[in-house]
C-alpha cells in the first residue's frame, strides 16, 4: 500500500500501486455537476473512494459509495477515515444490483466496467483489476437498470466509458427512461479517435442534447492546457 495527494485537492489517498486513480477517474469528476439542492450522491464501483472524496470537495450533499470487491471498500473506509470525512461518506459492500438503500439519489456516478467478456477476452493474474475493467459482475444493462431504481425522479447520471460503445450506451439508457444531455468524447491527441466518452443522462428527463468540445489528453508529448487544469483541480478551487 502507498499513500499520495489526490491530484488537484487537498486530500490523501492510500492505494495498492498503480490503484490510486487513474484517468477516468480525473476526468469524470472533472465532468460531474453537481445542481444546487443536490442532498445525495451515489457512486456505483466506487473502488477506493477517489470519486467519493473528489465530489466531496464539490459539494456538502452526503456523499456514498458501493463496493462490490471486500478489500476495495476496507481501503474507501480508509481513505475516508485518513480525510475525516466519515460525517459526508459512507460507503457499503455491496453488489449494486440487489442495493436496497433507504433512499433514492439526486445524483448517480459510475466509472464501470468498460470490456464485453468473450471468449477471446484476455484473462488477468490480478483478479481485482479484472472485476474493475470487465464485465463479470456487472454489465452495461444491469448497471443502467439498477441506477434507474436508485435514481430519483429527475435526476442526473454521470458515466465515462468507452466510446466505441456510444451506440449501445444511448439505447439502454433509452430503453430505462433516460435522456441524455450531455456528451463529451476523450481523444488521446487532436489526430485521433475519441477512446473514452463523458454522458450525463436525466432520469425522466427531456430537452436537447448538447455535444460538448472535444477533451484532448495531449499536445505533443505534453498535457494539453485544459488537462493541465482538470489535473490542477479546477474543479475544486473555491
């Protein structure tokens, strides 16, 4: 175990090597709005609690987590006692598709599982990292499905994913009663395809969709200016 800043915060986090945070978190968290008279956020996967503690400094809206992985979620209950933020965080162990909480949510976000299993998928030593990356024991469908049941009327949904399952992504939400308002696609550099897309949906929702400017990783071999920023923590600058 290692223990760093969360980049662009004031926070600590604690983390196997290589499994603090990785781009998709920062990005995502960067993506998230979070609406005035927003009371409560859910993060679906929400691995060592990086999320969890990024829209902490967002927000005052209690803020949980659901960890399907046993030592993933010891080491969110860590990091969140290591910030003192155990009054705002809660988080359970949990598998998201029979979560019976006593509430519904103004906000969902989720950093899923991105790759289908198949038979040609590449199988890992590390098991944890496999759950976290691959659908085995939580599909698109059922996360999209389970969100809605959490979701209160109105309220907003906040993914990244892979982009090459855009098409797939907008008919399940569909399918759940979703509408989707914005979209952000993620390109490594100005000259390539987009591998990751940003989606906030709205749970009974209407109205048109924005597609917002494209987000470049890098210029050169250099950050690009606005991933500069989002890794300073623009977001959380009061």
């Amino acid at each position: 175990m290692t223990t760093r800043d969360l980049l662009g915060t004031n926070l600590t986090i604690t983390s196997e090597v290589g499994k603090a945070f990785n781009l998709d978190t920062i990005v995502l968290s960067d993506f998230v709005r979070i609406p005035k008279g927003t009371k409560s956020i859910l993060d679906v996967g929400c691995g060592n609690g990086a999320i969890m503690m990024y829209l902490s400094q967002k927000t005052n809206a209690k803020i949980y987590g659901a960890e399907i992985q046993a030592h993933r979620y010891e080491v969110a209950l860590k990091n969140i006692a290591l910030n003192n933020l155990e009054e705002r965080l809660t988080v359970y162990h949990t598998d998201i598709k029979t979560f019976n909480p006593k509430t519904v949510f103004d906000i969902i976000v989720s950093n899923p599982p991105f790759f289908k299993v198949t038979g040609e998928t590449k199988r890992s030593v590390d098991m944890d990292m496999e759950i976290a990356k691959h659908e085995l024991t939580l599909n698109l469908k059922d996360l999209v499905s389970s969100v809605r049941k959490l979701m209160k009327h109105g309220g907003l949904f906040f993914m990244v994913h892979k982009a090459d399952r855009l098409e797939e992504i907008m008919l399940t939400l569909n399918e759940n009663d979703f509408k989707v308002k914005r979209i952000r696609f993620v390109h490594p550099t100005e000259s390539s395809e987009p591998n990751q897309v940003l989606i906030e949906a709205r749970y009974k929702g209407n109205g048109s969709l924005t597609v917002m400017p494209p987000l470049f990783q890098y210029k050169g071999e250099a950050y690009s200016d606005e991933m500069k920023s989002i890794y300073e923590g623009r977001s959380y600058k009061l």
